[in-house]
C-alpha cells in the first residue's frame, strides 16, 4: 500500500511539472512563431509594392541568405526540422539560440522573394530553440531538454498549420521510424495546444476545409479500391519527391563553383524555368492548395498534371543552393495536385477528395509519420475522411521504403519481412537489403529459370534439327 501511495505521488507530480513547463514552453513557441508569421505575412503582402516581378530578387536574397547562415548560424542552413531532429538524437537537443533570429530572417527573405520552401520547418525550428532556451535558463537535465525540444517541434508545427493534435504527434513521431516516446505525449500535447491558442489569440487565422458536406464521400467497395490504389500512387509520388531532393542537392554541391555563385545562379535558372513553365510554383504555393482543396461543382481545375514535378524541381533547387525554409508546405502542394490529377485520370467525380488524400498521404509518405498524417486528415478535412486517409496514408507510408527527407530519422523498423536492415541507425547511413536465406531462394529462383530456359532452346534446336533431317 506504502509503495502504491509513493507511485501515485510521484506520477502526480510528474504530471504536474509537464503541465506548467509544457504550458509555459508552448505559450512562448506560440507567441514566437506568430511573431514569424506575421512578418512573413507582411512580407507577401509588400511584394506587389515593387516596381517589378518580386522573384527578380531571388538570386541576390539567395546569397545573402548563404551568406548569413555561414556567417552566423550554420545550423539554421536548410530546411530546419531536419536539423532538429539531428540535435535530438546526437546533441541532447542543445540547439544554439543564434538559429532563431538568423532562421527567421533567412526564410523570410527566401519565400519573400519566391524561394520554394514553406514555413513549417522554421516554425519546428524556432519552436525548440525556444525550448532549448528556456532548458538553458533553467539548467534542466539532458532527459528534460530533449523533451522539452521535441515539444517545441510539435509547438511550433501546431501554431503554424492550426493542427494541435497532428503537430504534437508529428513532433513525436518523426524523431523515429515505428517507435513512439510515450512518456513525451502528455508535455508535447499540452505544448501543442498551447501554442496553437496562442497563436489564435494574437490573430493568425487557419484554413480548414470541409470535405465532407460540400463533396459526399459515401463508404463503398469501388471507393475503397480506388483509394488503396491511391496510396500505392501517392507512394510513388513519395519516393519521387525524396528523389529528386537528394539528386538535386548531391548534383549542386559536386560543381566546382563558390557557393555563393551557386546561389546565384541557382536564382537565375528558377527565374529562366520560370519563363518557360510559368510563376506559380515560386513561393509557398497557398493559393494553388486552396484552389486543390475547394470543391467546384465536381469539375476539376484546368492545371497541368505535371505541376507536382516542378513544384518538386523549384524546391530541390531552392534547398540546393541554400534557400532557407520548410520541406512540408512544398510537400502539400505535391500532394494536392499529384492527388487532383490522380482524381482526374480515374474519371472520378471526387477531385477534391482525392487531392484531399495526396495532401496527407505524400506527407505520411516522406517523412514516415502516418499517425499524425491520419489525424492530420480528421482536423483539417473531417472526421467522416478518417477512415479513407487513413487507408491511403500507410499504403504510401510503406511504399516509400526506408527512406525521407529528414535523413537523420533513426530506423526502429522494417517495412518488409524479405529486408534485413540496420536497426537503431539513422536513414542516411543504415544498410538495407535482402535477407541471407531470401537471396538464396531468389537465386535458387533465377538459376532454375536459366536451366529450364536452356533445357527449352535445347529443346527447339532439337526440333529445328530433325525437319532439317526429314527435308
């Protein structure tokens, strides 16, 4: 009785302590992330107060965001959840406070002057460098700081988006692929919700979009299929999209250039693309996801079916040659509009359902976050989706493989009993491939191929030979 009594005491003050830091973290992150909001608002809307097109700038605010984070904050360089990740698993979560101001100021001026990137990355970022200063002031444990910066990814992703119960999963979920911290649910849910209301109460208005009784979704076998079928695609669009991130980011930095030429050039070639493809992937691309995610009398919107592609090659570039910004408004766009063309090819009459479905299933599918993709879903389109997303979302989730755009994820997970991976290590460095006893059947497999092809040209020689012989 003695030993229950100290368990209940101490797990009532656990939960206390978690609910004033958490509260008082997600307050902090909120205030702070509406602070870059609305400078980036004001940003945007400056833009049509210059006397030409506002991406003219790209090439020389792409220098000078280079030049500012090497100058001051080299981990504030690209899209900032990754780099909070990496400090979670290799620092402790000690993230330096310079990252905050230099992360701001960077992405404003990177999508001010068309960068492809979005904003939730340096909302994450800000979000646990605030947490990671709060830890400084006072002096918390290692245990509590890692805590205390994984609140701030979900914080900070909450306030920016308005999803409080997706941002704090995601924050949780994203650190490692299939395992969850439990013991971080409680102060990354009170974090998120914190943060969220603040950010409300000082102004930033969300958009959520309600599927459901504008476009009926109607449970059904021919829906269902088509959905499954949708997660496979998405999938694909997934791996694509990590893809051509990579690629483009390892072709950039192999040229023998400065990197502040790169920068610049880089500038040059998306406005030169742009002359050719069009201006609308410049940006965060809002507009073009509203437009993807509002139902017009079931017809679906005349726009290219490639726009995913080079919203993802505007991105790659933007990222390559050291735009600051986040990886998850990009991945949005991707997801709407591969999602709409998808809805368009199948001859459905549900185009916004399903862009609906690319918009979480492509984020599920490059970041390995399913869970919070799914609740993503219920909080933005409706309940009456979840069943649908959910579907959709892990089919993808599994056909992108060990892969993501946060490299630094750490593997707790096989997506497939044929692999043999390495467990515990990060995406970038584990080895993955077949099973010992698996590339023996494979091999077993094709040699008996090979001797049965053989045994059967033999075969037709045979046959060949004997009408030479009768003739």
């Amino acid at each position: 009785m003695k030993n229950h009594a100290i368990e209940q005491f101490s797990i009532f003050m656990s939960v206390t302590k978690w609910l004033v830091l958490s509260s008082m973290v997600g307050v902090i992150i909120g205030a702070t992330v509406t602070l870059f909001l609305k400078i980036l608002q004001f940003s945007e809307e400056s833009q049509s107060l210059l006397p030409f097109k506002h991406y003219y700038l790209l090439p020389f605010a792409l220098v000078l965001t280079v030049w500012l984070v090497k100058k001051f904050a080299p981990d504030a360089h690209g899209h900032g959840t990754e780099k909070v990740i990496e400090a979670v698993h290799k620092k402790s979560g000690k993230i330096d406070l310079a990252v905050i101001p230099v992360k701001l100021l960077t992405t404003v001026l990177t999508i001010f002057t068309g960068g492809s990137v979005g904003k939730e990355g340096p909302g994450a970022q800000i979000g646990a460098g605030m947490s990671s200063l709060v830890s400084d002031i006072f002096h918390f444990n290692k245990d509590d700081r890692k805590i205390l910066v994984i609140c701030g990814i979900g914080a900070g992703f909450a306030s920016v988006f308005g999803t409080p119960i997706a941002g704090a999963i995601f924050g949780v979920e994203v650190l490692i692929v299939g395992l969850i911290r439990y013991n971080v649910l409680l102060p990354s849910f009170i974090a998120g919700f914190s943060a969220f209301s603040t950010a409300q109460y000082l102004g930033i208005e969300y958009t959520y979009f309600n599927i459901h009784f504008q476009q009926q979704v109607g449970l059904d076998l021919p829906l269902i299929m088509q959905v499954v079928l949708a997660g496979i695609f998405f999938g694909v669009i997934s791996d694509f999209t990590i893809t051509m991130l990579n690629k483009v980011s390892k072709i950039i930095s192999k040229i023998p250039m400065n990197r502040y030429f790169k920068a610049f050039f880089g500038g040059v070639i998306l406005i030169l693309l742009s002359l050719v493809v069009g201006e609308q992937y410049f940006g965060l691309g809002l507009d073009t996801i509203d437009e993807m995610l509002t139902v017009y009398n079931y017809i679906p919107i005349d726009i290219p079916w490639y726009t995913f592609f080079f919203k993802t090659l505007f991105t790659s570039i933007t990222l390559g040659v050291g735009g600051s910004g986040g990886i998850v408004t990009p991945i949005f766009y991707i997801g709407a509009t591969s999602g709409h063309w998808f809805g368009t090819m199948i001859g459905n009459d549900q185009v916004t359902f399903f862009a609906a479905l690319g918009f979480i299933s492509v984020l599920a599918g490059t970041t390995n976050s399913p869970i919070a993709a799914t609740i993503m879903a219920m909080e933005l389109f409706g309940l009456e989706v979840a069943h649908y997303a959910a579907i959709s979302v892990v089919i993808s989730f599994l056909m992108t493989g060990h892969r993501s755009v946060f490299s630094s994820q750490i593997l707790a997970m096989k997506k497939s009993d044929l692999l043999k991976i390495d467990m515990g290590e990060d995406i970038a460095h584990a080895k993955i491939g077949m099973k010992d006893n698996d590339i023996d059947k494979f091999n077993n497999i094709r040699e008996s191929i090979i001797i049965k092809r053989k045994k059967y040209q033999e075969k037709i020689k045979s046959k060949k030979r004997n009408l030479k012989s009768k003739k």
